[in-house]
C-alpha cells in the first residue's frame, strides 16, 4: 500500500480534529500518523495526516470530503518526490558511548542526556525510513523506550 | 438582553414563523420567552423526530414559493435531542435546510453525566452539515445567523445548535453589539461557488451537439435550485430524454413526451435500458446513490458523463465524469439555455429506440392498473394511485412514507406541478410522511396535500395525529394496508425463497386510532369504491384517514436488485418466471 501525506490548513476551533478523524474513520481507514500544529496565520493549524491508499481517486475523495468541512480552508496531497516528510524520535537506548560514537555523521541525532555509563537519552531526526535504519542499526533490542512524533511535511 | 431574546430576535429577522417542537427542562427559557412574545406559532410535535419532520416539510415544500422558509426544530437536551436524531440525519441525507435548536445542560456541569445530558455536539457532528454551542450569550446572534447562512447556501443541509440553559438565560455583556444588515460570517474555509465556469460548459455543449444517444439526468438539485422549469425548456430545445431520481421527480411534468420516469433500482424500464445504451449522460443536481447506478462497474459502460453539481465532493465519487461543472443548477441551465451554440436534433433513432424500451412493461402495467386487485380481490396499490392522479388531476401535492407504496407513488402519480412530491430519499426513513405532511401543510396552505403511508410507517409517527387534532391540519391521510412490511416482503420474495421473517403485522383498528383523535375514517376494499371514497376526502373540510386494503403479493417492477447491474432488472414476477433471481439482497 501506498503511503499517503494529506496536509491541511484548519480553523484552530475545538472539534476540527474531531471532524476530521471521524471521516477518516468513516471511510475506514487507519491513521498512520497525525501531526497538529500551528501556522502562520493566528487562528489557522496545520495538520499531517498520513495513511495507506493505493488509489488516487479514493486519496482524491478524502481531500474533497475533507474540504467540505467549513473549518477546514484547504487541503492537499504531498508526495514524497515534491516534499520533505521528517519525524523526530527521542529514545531512550542503553549502550555505551562508544557505540554510540559509530553512528555520529551517518545520522542526525544528538545525546540529551547521559543517565548512567551505558545509559542515554538521545533524540533522532529524519524520514521515518532514516529513523527505523538508526534503530535498526543502533539495535532495536537497546531501545527501552521511545517516542515519535509521526510525519510532518513540508512542500519543496 | 438575554440569550433568549437575542436567539427568539435572530429567528424572526429570518423570517421563520413556525416553531416545532417539545419542551422540557434545558429548553425551558426560550419556550418562556416565545410564549411572551407571541410573535411565533408553536407547533408541538407528539414526539421529537415529529418535530424535525414538520421542519424538513416546511422547507422542502416552501422552496419553490415566494417566501421560502426554513423549518426550525427545538428539545430540550438528552433525550429530547436524541429523538430529533433520525430526523437530521434525513435531512442531511436529502439536503434540506433545516435548524435545530437544541437546550443542553448548564455549562457548569456539562460532561458530569449531568441529569438529562448528552453530548449532542458529538453525535450530531457527523450527520448534519455544522453544529454549533454558543457558550456566552455575546455568541448567540452570530451563531443562528450563521446557521441559517450554512443551512442555506450551497448544498443545504441540517444545522444544529446546542444552546446551554445558563447561556439562554445570560445576559449579554455591556459592550454588546450586533447589526444583522453588516453582518458576514468568518468562514474562511466554507466555499460554494454557484456561477458555472466558461470553459467547462463550452465542453459539455461540444459533447452535447456530438452525441447521438444522449439521456439528461433530474436530480434533487433541480428542485432545490428551483430549476424544474428551466429543465423542461432546455429538455425541449436540445430534444433529449429525461430520467428522473427519486428526488427529481416533479421538476417537470410527470407526463412530458420527453420524460423517461424514475431511474434506478425501481426505475423505468425506458429509463434504465436509455441509460445502459446512452453515449451522453448529462446529469443536473445528483450524486450517483448506488440505488440510482446499481453495480457501478457495469454503469453506463459506454456514455461520457457531464456533472452538473453544486457539492464538488460529489463530483467523480461514484461515476467517473467527463466533463464537471461545479456550480448551481438554476444558473448552470441558464448559461446553457442562453448559447446560441447549443442545437436541436431530431435524434429520431433515439427516440424511436427509447419508444420500443417503453413498450417493454407498457401493457402489463396498463392491465394491473384497469385489473386494479390482486389474488384474493385486495386492491392493487399502484391503481389507487393511478385514480388519486386521475382525480387530482396531477395537480395536488404527495408526501410519501418509505417502501412499496412510495415507489408506487413515485411512479403512478402523474405530476404536473413542479415541486409537489416529497419522501425521504437518502435515509429512506419509515415514519417520515405524516409529520412532513404537517410542515408541507403549513408551507402551502392553499394546496392539497396527501400523506400516503404503509401500515408499518404509518405507525412509526401515528402519534402526530395529534397534532394534526390539535391544530385542524387539513392534510389527507391514506393508510395503504397490506398487512405486511411490504417491501421487505418483496425482497424476501425474490431474494429469499418467500421466507418471510418478521414482516407480518397485525395493525390495529385504523378506525378508532382515528376516531380517538377526532378525524373520520374510511376502509376501503373494492375497487369501485376507491375514487368515491378519494371524493369524499377531497370535498371533506379537514384531515381524513382512509385506508385501503392492499394486496400484499403485489409487487414494484421492475426492480434491480441490490449490487446487481441493468442487465439484472426484473420486470415480471417470480411466480409468472422461474428465473435465476441471483444474488441474495441486503436488507431493504
Ligand atoms: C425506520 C426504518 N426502519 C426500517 C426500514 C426498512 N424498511 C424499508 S421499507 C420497509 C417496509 C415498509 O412497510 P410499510 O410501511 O407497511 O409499507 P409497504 O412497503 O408495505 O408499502 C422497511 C421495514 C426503514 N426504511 N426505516
Ligand atoms: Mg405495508
């Protein structure tokens, strides 16, 4: 299945993410992620909803569905080749530095805290694919807990 | 000023004149303030979803009027707001404006689980098209007026408004000012645009002057947008046939050479088998429901669709469109009406194709109608409607119920007025048409108005028969009574082996529900006795409930069924054939 980003421009009204959550629901699918924040523009947010739809015309009836809303001002697809999609992780790893030390330059991430000798909070940003290949490569049994924040985007 | 005299103001500087409605303790306010007023004309429902009904009666009916009004609905909070439900949700379905304002609990103990509270925003959210909850009273003016500017524009739909108790009694605050003339709502992300775009009706008239087996499609928006005739003269100028949804039919004469009938699953043959062979489909004001196309797939293989619509998401949902003409349909005809490059064609082999598709059910239905009983000598329900058109010359105006007698009434009742049928269409909602009735009633006054039930629907609502009581309604009540849930019957009969699992019914006596309630009453069970029986309703100054005595084996042809293509329809029945039926129906 193909991974879809539709990004909104919202009215900031309480039960907007209602809304919008219910017909994503009603027309059955499953949110992958969905990132809220502010804009720009006081009184507007913006909202990163990915979710898995091969077919164009059905990603299409979601946009439109969605506009129809009257909090919702616009809507639109990114695709990967004409947008940035980033995610930040912050993960709680036990290993020791050194380990940790492999890594540096290949991935953007940064220590935030040292708990103990083998023992770090460190926090990872990048595509979600470049996340999983840090934790892959980190070695997901040295994860104790972790945190993202699911895909934001951010038209070229 | 308080709330509730800033929310009773907003309501007459829109016009609204009727009030439907139950009381009960959140809603209590603003029933004080209205009763001191006196300026509105309550009409108390017997149950809520009554109420919502007589709303959506009043604005379907009133649309087409010099003062087109808009049904308003009041609760009170909890279960009040929760009868009002499957009334919304209809009218939400059909696209009709309607305004419901709704008491809720103090907003110092809303989400306590508060005595009669429920999250009314919550539910009603995703089946109506806005829903609001002023939370000072500062917010109220802005939001009824908002409301109705919703309600009305664009597609129309149902606005709900929760109004907290505390909030109808607040007053305002001391810097308060509100002008209804300058007043504009802040709805940046609420978009309707009625004006059709050049380039895309130079398109369609291109497909139009090429195409050779063209059939335009009459949908509700016709009539909402008061369109009907504007559709007859474009029909006529262009030459094409006409098909008609279920909520289209009355745009234009029932009986106009160039009307094919009703589309769809109960649809015509000659509207069907036109669609099936048709190379052009230029629809007005529709969504494509699946029981208009049937199995998509197998829809209208080989025509280019234009898609006249005011709702862009309806726009290539369900059929996929060649040309999209996102826009009114009023406005959309007249630009199209007005190019002189639109032409007239004698399409003769068209026509005389279309003239043989009629032919195919023409005598069997003609004989049905003059035969006028089934089996055991029980009236036919198709030829009670054929002599209610008969004797009303077309011209009066038909609220249906939901099953076989509406499709009946949908089919054999010649219409010659444009906006004079009523049913709920997207809900199919059982019970619908004696409350509509009330509200078409008030709309228009001057008309006759029929309420045309089942036995089963009739006694969903039977209950607003007092409010028919109460304030002398005069609409004329006709109870089809096959003592079965009839068109249910019909599927488990084609669909599954005649077993019919609940939907026998025992009704009681129609006569003394009647009477209880003042209103006189006949039966009727022989075919001589329909047309004087429909005279004495007609000459009788009031309501009348007559019932007549249906034959249940009677069934709607053709018929297609449910997820199954044109090719499927079923024109004659199951004990005259041994077709293969196919496959098994989903429920009716
Ligand atoms: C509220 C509601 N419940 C159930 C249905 C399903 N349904 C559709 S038609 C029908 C039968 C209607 O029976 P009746 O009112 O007697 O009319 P008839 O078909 O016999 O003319 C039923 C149960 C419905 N449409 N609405
Ligand atoms: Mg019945």
């Amino acid at each position: 299945m193909k991974r879809r980003a539709i990004l909104a421009f919202t009215l900031d009204h309480p039960g907007v993410l209602n809304k919008v959550s219910m017909l994503i629901r009603k027309k059955m699918y499953n949110v992958d992620t969905l990132t809220v924040c502010r804009s720009r523009i006081p009184g507007v947010s913006r909202m990163t909803i990915t979710l898995q739809e091969d077919d164009q015309a059905k990603v299409l009836q979601i946009i439109k569905q969605l506009e129809k809303f009257t909090e919702v001002i616009s809507v639109k697809e990114l695709d990967t080749n004409h947008s940035y999609w980033r995610e930040v992780a912050i993960v709680k790893l036990e290993v020791d530095a050194g380990h940790l030390d492999d890594f540096h330059g290949r991935y953007n991430f940064e220590v935030l805290e040292q708990k103990s000798e083998d023992m770090h909070i460190i926090q990872v940003a990048g595509s979600t694919r470049n996340i999983d290949a840090f934790l892959d490569e980190v070695g997901q049994e040295h994860v104790v807990e972790i945190a993202r924040t699911g895909v934001t985007a951010l038209e070229k | 000023m308080t709330g509730k005299k800033l929310l009773l103001k907003a309501l007459k500087e829109r016009g609204v004149k009727y009030l439907f409605g139950y009381i009960g303790g959140a809603i209590m306010p603003v029933f004080d303030e209205m009763e001191k007023l006196g300026s509105f004309k309550f009409i108390m429902s017997r149950h809520e979803q009554g109420a919502a009904f007589m709303s959506q009666g009043l604005s379907r009916a009133s649309l087409s009027t010099a003062d087109p009004q808009v049904g308003v609905c009041m609760s009170t909070s909890g279960p009040g707001a929760m009868n009002l439900v499957t009334g919304i949700a209809d009218a939400h379905m059909d696209s009709i404006p309607v305004i419901a304002i709704t008491g809720q609990v103090a907003t110092g103990v809303i989400a306590t689980d508060a005595f009669q509270e429920s999250d009314v925003v919550g539910v009603m959210m995703p089946i109506c098209k806005q829903t609001y909850m002023p939370l000072h009273a500062d917010e109220i003016e802005k939001t009824i007026h908002e409301g109705f500017y919703v309600a009305t524009t664009g597609r129309g739909g149902p606005v709900v408004i929760d109004v907290p108790k505390d909030v109808q009694n607040e007053q305002v605050s001391d810097s308060y000012t509100f002008d209804q003339a300058t007043f504009r709502p802040h709805l940046p992300g609420y978009f309707y645009s009625p004006t059709p775009e050049r380039e895309p009706v130079q398109r369609a008239i291109e497909l139009i002057n090429k195409s050779e087996r063209p059939v335009m499609f009459c949908g509700h928006g016709v009539i909402n947008s008061n369109a009907g005739e504007l559709l007859r003269q474009f029909a006529e100028k262009v030459n094409i046939p006409v098909a008609f949804t279920l909520h289209g039919i009355s745009a234009m004469p029932a009986d106009h050479p160039l009307s094919l009938g009703m589309m769809g699953m109960h649809g015509t043959v000659e509207a069907n088998r036109a669609i099936m062979d048709a190379d052009l489909l230029i629809s007005f004001g529709m969504r494509f429901d699946d029981r208009v196309t049937g199995k998509l797939n197998e829809y209208a293989q080989n025509a280019d669709v234009i898609h006249v619509e005011i709702d862009p998401s309806e726009i290539d949902k369900n059929v996929r469109t060649s040309v999209a003409i996102n826009a009114d349909v009023y406005r959309t005809l007249h630009v199209l009406l007005g190019d002189p490059m639109v032409g007239y064609k004698p399409r003769r082999r068209w026509l005389q194709k279309i003239e043989g598709f009629r032919r195919v059910m023409e005598e069997d239905l003609k004989t049905e109608i003059e035969t006028g009983v089934g089996d055991d000598n029980k009236l036919l329900m198709k030829s009670i409607i054929a002599q209610l058109s008969d004797l009303t010359k077309g011209r009066d105006l038909i609220v249906s119920d939901v099953g076989q007698h509406q499709m009946m009434a949908a089919r054999f009742y010649n219409y010659q007025t444009t906006n004079s049928w009523y049913a709920s269409g997207g809900a199919g909602t059982m019970g619908c048409s004696l409350p509509m009735a009330i509200g078409v009633k008030l709309a228009r006054p001057d008309e006759r108005v029929w309420s045309i039930s089942g036995d089963g629907g009739f006694q969903m609502n039977a209950q607003e028969l007092g409010t028919i009581m109460e304030h002398n309604i005069d609409v004329k009540i006709i109870i089809l009574n096959n003592g079965y849930l009839g068109m249910v019957r019909q599927w488990q009969t084609f669909f599954f082996d005649g077993c019919y699992a609940g939907t026998p019914m025992r009704s009681p006596d129609f006569k003394f529900l009647a009477q209880a309630y003042g209103i006189p009453h006949r039966k009727v069970e022989k075919l001589q006795d329909i047309a004087p029986a429909l005279q004495e309703a007609i000459d009788h100054p009031g309501a009348m409930v007559l019932e007549f005595i249906c034959d249940p084996a009677e069934v709607i042809l053709p018929m297609v069924p449910s997820g199954g293509g044109f090719e499927d329809m079923i024109v004659s029945h199951p004990r005259k054939h041994n077709d293969n039926l196919g496959q098994e129906g989903e429920a009716a």
